[in-house]
C-alpha cells in the first residue's frame, strides 16, 4: 500500500470516539467527532497553497486529503469544528516513506510531518514541534473500521496517550 492508497481508503463520513490518557495524571478525557475526508488532486487549490507556504514543487506532491470535523470533548456540550488538509510528498527512493505537510484550523497551524507505511499498512506518522513529539499509528481492521492510537512526548512531564476508533457511516 501506499500513501495515495491509503487516503483513497480514508475517503468518507466517519464517526469518531477516542479515549485520552494524561499519564502521570488521573485524568481522561473522551471526544466525540464527525468527520468527513475527500482526496484532493495535486492541482487543488488548497494543494497548491500548502505546498507554496513550505516553498515546495506542487510536482512533487502524491495526493492530498482534506478532513473537517466536528464534535464534542468531554462533558462540554458545545460544538467543537475545524479542518485539516494534508498534502504527501513521498521519498523517490521509497514510495513507503516520505513527508505530510499539514494545514490545520483552528489556530492556522502548518507543520510537516515524516510518514512510513510498515509491511502491516499501518501508516506511522512522527512530528516534533516546539519540543513535543507526536506519533500516530493508523490502521484498517475492515473497510469500515479504521484505529488509531497516539503518543504524545512533552519534554520534563508526562506523556499524553490516545486511541480512536473511527466508523465509516457514508461514502465518499
């Protein structure tokens, strides 16, 4: 699989649970969202701006997907919103591996992340950013069941873990 494959494979309306653990703290916090993905061509827009703001070639871009989700977190009853676009550009030596770079709102975040697709298909997915150390791990247990679990590293603290799990209840 590669990473073109598996945004294809993301496509749709999904609902989303997830489950955070602060470790070192007593402390869980729960969400629940629902999320719409769509692949962008590499000529989108939305691509194209991306990969200006990181001064890349849109040649070098695979595909690129766009998330908006919507929720609620814990016992907050009010709606949470925002939108993701991730644009992959994949190793020339190994089309497993490569770089996500990455639009989010709210708060007009851009990062870039490195990404490798293990023999298993789970994509692996590490950031550092400002200190913190992220690493997601994305896999299909069936067409409509996609798991992910997350580990988030703060330098002198403790650790933040994460597992979702995400039903697709429509097509793309």
């Amino acid at each position: 699989m590669d990473i073109k494959t598996f945004f294809e494979q993301s496509c749709g309306k999904w609902f989303c649970q997830c489950t955070s653990q602060h470790l070192g703290h007593s402390q869980s916090e729960w969400q629940r969202t629902d999320t719409w993905i769509t692949l962008l061509p590499t000529d989108d827009s939305a691509v194209l701006q991306l990969c200006q703001q990181f001064s890349l070639d849109p040649a070098l871009a695979v595909c690129g997907l766009s998330a908006r989700w919507e929720g609620t977190i814990g016992t907050d009853t009010s709606k949470k919103t925002g939108t993701t676009v991730l644009v992959s550009v994949a190793n020339a030596k190994d089309p497993h591996q490569g770089t996500l770079l990455r639009q989010s709102t709210p708060g007009d975040i851009a990062t870039t992340a490195c990404y490798m697709i293990e023999q298993t298909e789970t994509l692996v997915v590490m950031s550092e950013q400002d200190g913190l150390e992220l690493e997601e791990r994305l896999w299909f247990a069936s067409p409509k069941l996609r798991l992910r679990n997350s580990i988030l590293k703060r330098p002198n603290t403790f650790n933040t873990t994460s597992f979702f799990s995400e039903i697709r209840v429509g097509d793309a």
